[in-house]
C-alpha cells in the first residue's frame, strides 16, 4: 500500500478521497489555488500546497506544479478525483515516466473509450450492442447527409470527443440536416477543440442507464449494478437513482455485457459503462464509457455498502478487489441523489455562480 497519496483536486471529492485514504492509513497531499485558500479540502489533507492562482488552468491543471508537490512530499500516487486531469491519457503516461502511479485506468483505455467513433468500433467488434449509425472518418457534409438518409430520420449527431451534452443534435428531417450539422460542428470546435461527428439512430422513448464496473490488474472484474440517470436537462444529469427499475434478468444481462465492454479496452479501477434503453423495444446499447470515479458514485455506495474510493486506492497498489465474486456484491435499499443547478431566470436560466444565503435541508 501506498504510504503517501496526493489529491489532485479540490472541494468535495477531495475530502471524499481524503476520508478513505486516512482509513487505508495512508497519508493525504492537497493542493489548492489562492481562492481555496480557506476551502475545506486544504484542512482534511496531511499536508497542502498552494499551486497557483484561482483560474483552474494555473492551479489545478499546472502538470509541472502538482509533480513538483509530489516529488517534495515523495508521494508515491496521485487520484485525480473528476474532471481535471482525470480522463487525461498523457497526464497517466508523464506519471508513469516519473515512477508515479495514477489512481485510475490504464491510458490506453482512457484513449480508446475518450472517442465515441474508436470506443463504437472496439465494442462492435467484441459483441456489445451499439445503436445503427455511422462512426467513421469521412466527414464530408453530404456523406453524412446520405448516412443519415440509411439510418433514418430521426437521427442524432454527436462530437466524437464530447461529453456534457456538448456538440449533440437531434435532427428530425433531411431539411434541417445541414443547418444542425453546422451547429453541432462548431459547438464541437469550440468545446473540444475538435468538429468529428458521428451519428446514431435517434431513440424516441429512452431511459439512460449505466452500470458501475471495476477492474483489477490481475484480470479480475465485477459490476456494482446500475444506476438510472433518465431525468436530465440540456443533457445534464438531475436525478441520479440506484439501482433502476429494471427487471432482475435485464440487470444481469447489463451487468454482463458492462464488464465485456470494459474487458475490450483492458480496464482496471472504477469505470461507468453507459447504455441507451429503448422502452419501445426492450433493447439497450453502448453509448459511451466514463473512465473515472463518477460525481455520482455515492449512490451506488448506499446500495452496496461498499467504499469505491478505497477500492480504486486498492487496484492502484496492485491488489486484486476486495471481492471478486460478482454473487458477493450486496445489493440493499435505494439511493436517490439530485442536483442542484444555479441558474438565473432573467436571462432563460443560464447557469449562473453565486453565494447561498439561505439553505435549507428536507427533514
């Protein structure tokens, strides 16, 4: 086990990872920019470093920086947390070089599933369902336009390298095709740098679920069951439930084919497969795969009783999972957890930051 892990990130996933280090014994280095000066992470961490100024880009994104903090302090691993560094494949490859261990998959994985069009191809070929579409390398407008036309409308456009809801349209009719394909294309450019497309039958009744998997270094895999992320808006996740209201059989099918996706790419540590539900068929298929400790894990830790931080902290040391036998996984209760978004109505509920004056929590 590690003696000394550093917290590359801030707020309340690092506190999270924070509590689950100190019960592994293990001590704990924060990080924290001029503005998280008096933020709470700093004061559950071992020890803490100032890294840079309140831009996210000068502080928690300084590479240079944070391995600075961790040659100081002779950390043996970072964790990432989410967002930031998390899904970065060159970040995990520069630690490796630096005898460092990144808390996380492998960087193959994260590259192969951190493209839709590669991630769709690698999971077509080992037997997990996709949706009918076209993940390829043409981008010419009417190539597209007439893969659309094989598909059927209604079809969705999506960025390759997005996420968050970015750089998607829903297209209708052949009409509007070229108009929402430009859209698409330079909401793309603008949020990931890159306009690839691909597209997919559109699903009229859907329901969003995902399944949590995890992954040791030595082969080992099971499933934590799913969670069910249907109620969204603008693409955002709001109600996070677990586990979803499907069938036990359609549970373990999902669960199955959750741990063949991961398998694919070589994947170790947490993981969220993401799959699309057609209520009108019965049917699931691949979406995407998150490679990394999701906002929304506690849920699935309410259900199952297990600690998935300190799991992750486990594989990264090279020790098999804590339970490798997928009828041990407990299953228990119901969990719901709801996002809160700040938006302001004057100006058609853009997100907006701002102070809480007033907080008050369900009794």
């Amino acid at each position: 086990m590690f003696k000394k892990l550093l917290i590359a990130n801030r707020g309340e996933i690092a506190c999270r990872i924070a509590k689950s280090a100190h019960r592994l014994g293990v001590k704990t280095v924060g990080v924290y920019s001029e503005a998280d000066m008096f933020a709470q992470h700093p004061k559950q961490m071992d020890q803490a470093f100032l890294v840079g100024p309140a831009p996210a880009a000068q502080s928690y994104l300084m590479v240079p920086h944070l391995l600075e903090v961790a040659q100081y302090t002779k950390s043996q691993a970072i964790h990432p947390g989410y967002g930031f560094l998390s899904e970065n494949a060159d970040f995990v490859e520069l630690l490796e070089s630096k005898d460092l261990t990144f808390v996380g998959p492998p960087a193959s994985a994260i590259r192969k599933m951190g493209s839709k069009s590669e991630s769709k191809r690698i999971m077509e070929k080992a037997g997990v369902p996709i949706l009918q579409g076209y993940h390829g390398d043409e981008q010419d407008p009417n190539f597209l336009l007439q893969k659309a036309r094989d598909i059927g409308f209604p079809v969705m456009l999506k960025a390759s390298l997005g996420g968050g809801g970015k750089g998607m349209r829903i297209v209708h009719s052949e009409a509007e095709f070229m108009d929402q394909l430009d859209a698409a294309k330079r909401e793309a450019m603008k949020g990931f740098n890159d306009d690839h497309m691909i597209l997919e039958k559109y699903v009229v009744h859907p329901r969003h679920i995902e399944v949590q998997v995890f992954g040791d270094k030595l082969g080992n895999y099971v499933h934590m069951y799913e969670r069910d992320c249907t109620v969204q808006r603008r693409h955002q996740k709001i109600i996070e439930e677990a586990p979803s209201g499907i069938s036990p059989e359609l549970r373990q099918e999902m669960g199955e084919t959750a741990i063949a996706a991961a398998q694919a790419v070589g994947y170790y540590s947490a993981g969220t497969v993401e799959f699309i539900f057609d209520t009108d068929t019965d049917k699931f298929y691949f979406m995407e795969m998150n490679t990394r400790l999701q906002v929304e894990h506690p849920v699935t830790e309410m259900i199952t009783g297990l600690d998935l931080v300190e799991w992750q902290i486990k594989v990264a040391a090279g020790q098999k999972l804590p339970i490798t036998r997928q009828a041990d996984i407990p299953l228990i209760g119901h969990s719901l957890e709801a996002r809160i978004y700040a938006e302001d109505p004057q100006k058609e509920f853009l997100p907006q930051s701002g102070k809480i004056n007033v907080l008050r929590e369900p009794q």
